[in-house]
C-alpha cells in the first residue's frame, strides 16, 4: 500500500452506483444541516469497532483508510465488512447488491503499522479527521497518538472512540489541544444508531461542531456528551453488565432466567451475558478495572472475579468470531458456565447461545 488515497478502476455499473451514493451524501449534506467538511477519514484498529467504523464512514461516502498493526487482523475485517454489507445488499435492489458492496469496499483502502515497533507513520496530508480504535489502554493510545500527531497535517483532528478513558487523558501529549474530541461508537456500528460526541476540556466549539455534524453524516443520532466516565450509555450499561455477574456469582438466578428476565422484562434486545459476549470482556474488564482505580469507593466499578479470571484467561466472547476460516473464541457463556460448573448447570442455554 503506497498511499491513503487510490484511484480504483471501476465498471460503468459501479461508476453509476457511486455516483448515485455520492449525490444522495450531497444532497443530505446540502440540506439537512453544517456540512462538516470531513471528507478522508482514517480509522486506527480493524478489530470489532474500527472494522465497522470504517464500514459505515464508506457507505456515508468518505474515503476510508483502515491500519491496525496485524495483516491478519485487516484481511478479516474486510471480510467482516463484506459479510454485513452483504446483509445490508440484500435490503436493496437486486441488481445493484453486488455494484453496491465493491463500491463501498472500494472507498476503504488497508495499512498495516504497529506503534510499538516504529516511531513514524505517514499520514496523508489530505486527511480530515482520525478515529482511533485501538485496544482500551492508556499507554497504547498515548503511543499511537504521539506518532500521529508528530505526523499528520496540523489541521487533522483527532477522535477516540474510548469506551470508558478520559479524552483528555488520552490526548494530554498532543499539541493540537483544540483539534481533539471522543466518537463513541455502539457495536455493531453499522446497525447502532447512537454516536456519543464528546467534548473533552480543550476541544474548540468548531472541532466539536465538526464532530457533531460527521456523526450526521454517517447517518448517525448524535447525543453530546461530557468528558465523564462513561459518558452517558455506559455509565449505566456497564456496571448493570458487571451486577448481572455477580448476580450469578451470588447463585440468586441462572444465567438463561438473567437474560430472559431482562429481554421480556425490561425490553432490551440482549441479556447482560448475551450482550457480555458480544462486547467482548476483555472491554469490559478494561472499563471497570480502569474505573475502579479512580474511584475505588464506587462498588458497582469493581470487576467481578468471573470475568476478570476469563478475560485474563483470552477467553473474550464472541467478538472474534466471523465465519469458517476466522478464530472462533469460544463463547464466554460457555466459559462462565464452566467456571460455575457444580452448582449451576446450563446446559441448553449454553447450547442457545453458541
Ligand atoms: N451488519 C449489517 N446488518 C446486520 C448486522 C451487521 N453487523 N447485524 C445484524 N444485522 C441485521 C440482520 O441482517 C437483520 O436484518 P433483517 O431484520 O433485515 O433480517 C437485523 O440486523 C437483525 O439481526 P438479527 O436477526 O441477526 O438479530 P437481532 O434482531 O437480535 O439484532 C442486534 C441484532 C442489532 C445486534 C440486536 O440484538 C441489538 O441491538 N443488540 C444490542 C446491542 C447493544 O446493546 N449494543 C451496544 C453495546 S455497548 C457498546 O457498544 C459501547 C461500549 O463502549 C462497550
Ligand atoms: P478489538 O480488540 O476488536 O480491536 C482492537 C484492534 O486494535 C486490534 O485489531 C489490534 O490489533 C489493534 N491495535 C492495537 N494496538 C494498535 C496500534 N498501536 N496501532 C494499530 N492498531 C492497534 O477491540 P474493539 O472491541 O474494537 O475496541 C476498540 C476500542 O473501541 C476500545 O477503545 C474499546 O473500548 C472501544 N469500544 C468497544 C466497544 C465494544 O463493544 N467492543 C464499543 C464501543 C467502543
């Protein structure tokens, strides 16, 4: 890969499809709101977010750079992109499924690049904005963070899509102070329609705009945010996830009857260990675990053993998983159930949710 940006050879079928997505972006962008005037975007991290972070900016109609430090981890999430836009073809025309997925995996270009082994990235002058969506760790979004600011235009802003780190932690060594802010994406991003746009304590109200109006334009719901634990979903989410497991812990219910009771009971889409498995637990261990050690008065922060010993472990839910050739973890429900293994048997749930 030479370059951010490459001119791609497209089939007159393809050319009319983009030309149809590119005038229907215009003319939401013309009359729905501030156009942001982000137009190349480059997203750090192809795992589980950045992956469908880079999907969604393409079909929006940006030009997409998708890096992550591992080759392997880019050849599947391009095969991630491809299986959900596949789903999302289906909802369209038959004659353009096929025009509509190559065109959109055509705006995503890939780079491999690894902070910890090298000191310099070339950052396309042209580049708008950076979404970083790297692994939740203070020390690894620092490192990132003081290779690209060293790098990027000086106009390039910079978003993290933390989970639970304080931007203004994150960003504390670079100098583009005003150019910096939080896009807290929902996983799966292309179905969530939620974007949290946070405003870290330097952020200009011009970035902040900007930020809102990109969120527009993907297509998304923007909520503003501080820069608080959490933000706003999950500050609650989390610790109800963490509760969930303790709840377990406890033996007061089986872990099929948690989940049941809070999809028929309270509404949502998941169970807490349905949704545990999707998020991932070493996300959720790196939230609360972070939290806990600022506020450690706080108990509905404390990490419970369970998840901590399966996280440590690398048993991570279902995150991984894409299809045949992909690495298939094994299912954290699965995992807990081993790890509660004598005293509460869950044998069809865990048949359920595998
Ligand atoms: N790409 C494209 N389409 C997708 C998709 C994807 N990745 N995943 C699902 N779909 C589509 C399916 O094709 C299906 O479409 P049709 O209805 O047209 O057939 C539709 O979505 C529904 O999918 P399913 O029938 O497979 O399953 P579902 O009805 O349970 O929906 C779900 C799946 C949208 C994930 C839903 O279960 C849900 O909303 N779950 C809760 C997820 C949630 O809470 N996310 C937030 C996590 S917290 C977070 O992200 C913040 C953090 O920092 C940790
Ligand atoms: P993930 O493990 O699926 O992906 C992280 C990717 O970052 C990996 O592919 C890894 O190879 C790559 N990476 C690590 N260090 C890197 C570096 N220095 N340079 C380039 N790539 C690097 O994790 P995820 O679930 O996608 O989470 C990523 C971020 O998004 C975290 O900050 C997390 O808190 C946040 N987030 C997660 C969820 C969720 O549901 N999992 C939801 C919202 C936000």
């Amino acid at each position: 890969m030479e370059g951010f940006f490459i001119f791609k050879t497209f089939s007159s079928q393809q050319f009319l499809f983009s030309f149809k997505v590119e005038m229907t972006t215009l003319i939401s962008r013309r009359f729905c709101h501030q156009p942001s005037g982000i137009k190349n975007v480059a997203v750090f991290g192809g795992g589980l977010m950045g992956s469908g972070i880079a999907q969604v900016a393409a079909q929006s109609g940006f030009n997409v750079t998708l890096v992550d430090q591992q080759k392997k981890v880019l050849e599947d999430a391009q095969k991630r992109i491809r299986q959900s836009l596949e789903k999302v073809a289906k909802k369209q025309d038959k004659v353009e499924q096929s025009e509509f997925v190559d065109s959109i995996i055509s705006r995503i270009d890939t780079e491999q690049f690894d902070a910890n082994k090298s000191s310099t990235f070339a950052v396309r002058p042209e580049t708008d904005l950076i979404i970083e969506a790297i692994v939740e760790n203070m020390d690894a979004k620092h490192k990132l963070f003081s290779v690209l600011d060293a790098s990027a235009s000086e106009k390039t802003i910079f978003a993290t899509n933390t989970s639970s780190l304080p931007v203004v932690e994150i960003f504390k060594h670079v100098k583009r102070q005003s150019l910096v802010g939080g896009l807290h994406y929902f996983n799966p991003v292309p179905m969530m329609k939620l974007l949290e746009v946070v405003k870290a304590e330097s952020t200009s109200e011009e970035t902040f705009e900007k930020l809102c109006n990109f969120g527009t334009e993907m297509n998304k719901t923007v909520v503003k945010c501080k820069d608080t634990p959490g933000f706003i979903v999950n500050r609650l989410l989390v610790p109800y996830l963490a509760e969930a497991v303790r709840m377990l812990e406890r033996g007061d219910a089986e872990m099929k009857d948690i989940d049941t009771a809070m999809k028929l009971g309270a509404g949502y889409p998941m169970g807490p260990f349905e949704l545990l498995d999707y998020v991932g637990l070493d996300t959720c261990v790196a939230v609360l675990q972070g939290w806990s050690e600022s506020y450690p008065d706080n108990p509905s922060f404390r990490v419970p053993d369970t998840m901590k010993k399966l996280a440590t472990e690398g048993k991570l839910g279902r995150k991984r998983k894409v299809e045949k050739d992909f690495i298939v973890t094994q299912s954290n429900v699965m995992e807990l159930r081993y790890h509660l293994d004598g005293f509460n048997p869950l044998v069809n749930y865990v048949q359920h949710s595998i």
